[in-house]
C-alpha cells in the first residue's frame, strides 16, 4: 500500500506526493517510483491518522491510499 497526498500547495491539478519511510526519517516525495515504501495496512492507517497535519502542511486537497 501506498499513502498519496494529492493537490499539493493548493494547486488544483491531480499532482501526487507520496509517502516514503526510511527509518526512523518520513517525508513525501512526487516519484512513485522513488517512495520506495511499501506500507503496512496498520501502518497506512497510522499515516492517515496523522491527514490533517499532513494537508495542512503540504496545502494539500486531500490524502489517499493506493493499493500496489
């Protein structure tokens, strides 16, 4: 699974940002291909409980999960 933040920085045009963990570090990149993550269910819910600091910081549309 993946984690997706779309509209990213209020711009209304479907760009995609997603989740990537390495370690102990997490940030979002826009290459899916790059994120490299694949999420744990548990772990996809955890990021999800997190969406409205995420959204908000990134000023984004809104947070999706994306099966691989």
């Amino acid at each position: 699974m993946k984690v997706a933040i779309v509209n990213l920085y209020g711009i209304k045009n479907g760009d995609k940002a997603y989740y990537r963990k390495l370690g102990l570090c997490y940030d979002f990149v826009s290459d899916k291909t790059i994120s490299e993550t694949e999420l744990t269910e548990a772990e996809a819910i955890n990021v999800l409980n997190h969406k409205d600091y995420y959204l908000k910081m990134y000023s984004a549309e809104k947070m999706v999960i994306e099966n691989a």
